[in-house]
C-alpha cells in the first residue's frame, strides 16, 4: 500500500497522491470504459458516495454463500440451519461493527430510507399528539420527509459555521424544553452527502440528551469512511447502507435502543413477525423479528457483514489518511482551475470525508457529468442530490457535480478527473452534447453497450423524462 507523507496541496503532491493505491479491492475497478473517441480506460468511480462497489471480500463472501442459502429461522432442513446461523451471526457482527450497547437492536432493513422510515413509525406520541422531531436543513431528504410526513417536525437552519450550528441546535432544544414541549428525537446527517463536512456530534449528543431528547444519526456517508460507535457517542439509533459500504446486496440496518421499537407499530405485516394470529387480532414479536416480516435478506446480510470485518481490519489512521489525502487533492486541484468553485457548508468545520462537490462556469452540472464520463471514462453524479433544501440555501438550485472517493479508489483517478476539468476549461468539449428528455447525453453517441448485457442503448438514452426525472432536474427546469 502506498502512503503519502506530504500535503497533497504542496508543491510536488500531486506526484505522491497519483500513485496512491486503492486501501482494498473492488470488484470492476479494472473495468475498461469505452469513451467516444473509441479508446478504452479503466473507469474511474467517483461516485461511491451515491453506491459504493462491492468489495473484492464481500463477493468472495456471497459466492461461498449461495450454495449455502435456503429459507431461515423456522426451516428444519441442514441448510436452513445454516443460513439461519449465518443471518443472525450477520446481525451480531454488524451491531458489533458499529460499537451496539447490550440493550440495542439491529434490525435488518433495505436501507437508509427504510430504516429512518421505520424508526419514524415509532416515533413515540406525547398526549396524543406526533412526537416532536428537530432536523437540519442540510439533511438528505432521507432524513428530511420521514420527520415532514409524519411527525411534528422543526426545520432549523443551518448556520455559517458548524460551532453556530451546534449552538443554534442547544438553543432551539432548550427552548422547547423551557416551553414544556421538549423534542423526542434530534435527527442528524453524520456526514454531508453533499460535502463531506462532519458536525461534532459529541456536542449535539450532550446538548440533546442534557434535555431528555434522542439522537439519531443517519450514517450512511460516515459509517463507510469513519469509524463509529453508538457505545462511545451515546447517540440513540444509527441507520446506514449495505449500498454505500461496499456491500451492494440489498441491505441495510438500523441499530439502537429497543423500547421505541419494541412499542411501536410493526413496520411490515407478514409472517415472522407475530407470535400467534388469530382471526380477530394478532400478537407480535418484539425485537428485531417485529419489524422484519416476511424471508429476509439473508445474502445482503451476509454481505453487509462481510463488508464490516473487512472495514474493521482497516487501519483507522491509514484509512483517514488515503481519503484525506484524496479529498485535499480534489479540492486544490479543482480551485486551481479558472471558474470552477467548490462547494462548502462551514467555514469551520474540523473534518470532512471524501466528498467534494463543484460547479463549472458556464457548464450545466449535467453537461459537466456527461463529458467527463464520455470523454475521460469519470463516473460522478449531477444534479441535486437529493437535498434540495440545502442547495437551493447555498446558492445551487441548478445542481451541482458531486466527486467522491473510498477505500478502492486509486490516485491516478482523482489526478483524471483534476485534468479533465482543466481540459474542459481551457478546451471545451470534444464530442457534442444535448439534452434529452431531461437528460444530457452525447449526440449520436458511438459507445457500445457491454456484451451480454441484454442492453439496446446506453441508459442515458431511455432514462426518464423531465416530469419523472427523479427530482434531479434544477429548480427552473
């Protein structure tokens, strides 16, 4: 493994960071990206921030599984034994993975979303009335609509440093206390989807907790790049994704304190998830089996496991260091370049995983996304990153460019897409671009489809028109 030792935003690092390598493999990190001008590179993921690969380990993992795999928990058969066991081993590593006290619940999930959602659901009432729920404005609308739909839910805004925001946070809990209508639950991002910056969660755990009010993290962008433990912070409940930890099987968890679980509504009703049924009402389980109706995941379970215990071998320091390295570079690298800005949230704040987002002058983020794929084989995401809130605060209605970067990107990539940017700067585009029922794609675009792929155009090509666009489209679409 290769180490760096300077600041890649010194004179000379950009030599260093080139030839990092990746901390551990990925599966399709050598996969050749033909580009229009019918050259082929390995393509470069810059994007693992919306889905990360799967680790070399984790489908190593899943093919040793398969054959292994039948119904669980009430199968009598050998193999469902087997798969049983390997289920609830999965459940107990990931708990472990995150530091989960004796008392919590892991709950097996099919991701973020689901899991906040789920937790929404128990959301405790006080005198009939929904719990009340403080979010910030800078959460991903994962941890935004949950609270919006069906809670009491306060929208704070955040402030220009992350000690403001912190304050503003204590403040607000404190004044629903005083008022005799304190919060239930302070939900948080972990880590900004948008650009990486971390809030000191000590801080906002001391100030929720010094009022009775629970904290839950949405750690889908932190867990896979920092280690965490509910033990050591205190916070309530943590909800990440298999898809983002390099375990894109299907799963996902939410671990934390069982009582609200254990009272609130099952989130599914199906089998597995009652004790008996009768014709005029049912009784449920508690624990995990209340809100895991129907056959599990077993195999995104198995994966999501295995991507922890490879996570948790990874030298926290080293980790830190090879993404902090490659986020330094990206940043410097692209604020050289004329007319291109990076986004920032606070001006203050004390760490950052590897997400850097940026705008183009004079390029649509979507122009930006699809030449740096069709001519330079760079995978990153545009648009608005599902915090339109946040963006439309900031100044970015119509969208940005995210980049990020994990465990299996090498420097070279990061070094690839510092000079395609400044090669579209100073050069502009070699191909032609259009928009497409919403979509920016190359005008009659020579790239083949992958072999066996039952594919008769790329994506782009068929994706959803304006109106179904997902909500990436900017704001004066």
């Amino acid at each position: 493994m290769t180490t760096l030792t300077e600041n890649p935003a010194c004179p000379g690092a950009e030599a260093a960071v080139a030839d990092l390598a990746p901390l551990l493999p990925v599966v399709g990190h050598e996969t050749l990206a033909p580009l229009v001008d019918g050259r082929r590179l390995p393509y470069a993921n810059l994007d693992v921030a919306a889905s990360a690969p799967a680790l070399q380990a984790v489908a190593d993992r899943i093919t040793r599984t398969l054959p292994l795999y039948a119904s669980v928990h009430r199968g009598a058969g050998y193999l469902s034994q087997v798969s049983t066991s390997l289920y609830e081993t999965a459940r107990r590593t990931i708990g472990e993975f995150v530091g989960a006290r004796d008392g919590d619940a892991t709950l097996i999930v099919r991701n973020t979303t689901d899991a906040l959602n789920l937790l929404a659901g128990c959301l405790p009432a006080a005198d009939g009335e929904p719990g009340r729920v403080l979010v910030l404005d800078v959460e991903h609308h994962a941890n935004f609509l949950p609270w919006q739909r069906g809670a009491d839910a306060t929208v704070l805004t955040g402030r220009a440093t992350a000690a403001a925001t912190v304050a503003a946070l204590r403040d607000e809990l404190a004044a629903g206390a005083a008022a005799g209508r304190p919060y239930a639950l302070v939900a948080l991002t972990g880590a900004s989807n948008v650009t990486g910056e971390v809030l000191p969660v000590a801080d906002v755990v001391s100030a929720a907790h010094a009022v009775g009010t629970r904290v839950l993290l949405d750690g889908a962008q932190l867990v896979p790049h920092r280690r965490f433990s509910l033990a050591e912070t205190g916070v309530d409940y943590l909800a990440f994704s298999g898809h983002k930890a390099y375990a894109p099987f299907g799963a996902g968890v939410l671990v934390g304190r069982r009582d609200w679980l254990d009272a609130g509504t099952p989130y599914l009703a199906g089998g597995g998830a009652v004790r008996s049924v009768r014709v005029d009402g049912a009784e449920w389980h508690d624990g995990p089996a209340r809100h895991e109706a129907g056959s599990p995941n077993v195999l995104g379970a198995v994966a999501l496991a295995a991507a922890c215990e490879a996570l948790a071998d990874v030298d926290p320091v080293a980790l830190r260091e090879h993404e902090d390295a490659l986020r330094e570079r990206l940043v410097a690298g692209l604020e050289a370049v004329e007319g291109v800005e990076v986004v920032r949230l606070w001006a203050d704040a004390a760490d950052a995983v590897g997400v850097v987002t940026f705008t183009v002058a004079g390029y649509e983020p979507g122009a930006v996304a699809a030449y740096l794929s069709a001519e330079h084989g760079i995978g990153v995401r545009d648009g608005r990153f599902c915090a339109h809130p946040l963006l439309s605060r900031l100044g970015y209605g119509a969208g940005a460019v995210r980049s990020s970067v994990g465990v299996g990107t090498a420097g070279e990539e990061v070094e690839r897409l510092v000079s395609a940017v400044a090669a579209l700067v100073a050069d502009g585009p070699q191909a032609r671009y259009d928009v497409v029922d919403g979509l920016w794609i190359v005008v009659d675009d020579p790239r083949p489809v992958p072999e066996g792929s039952g594919l008769e155009g790329l994506l782009a090509t068929a994706g959803p028109g304006r109106d179904e666009a997902f909500g990436c489209v900017p704001e004066d679409a």
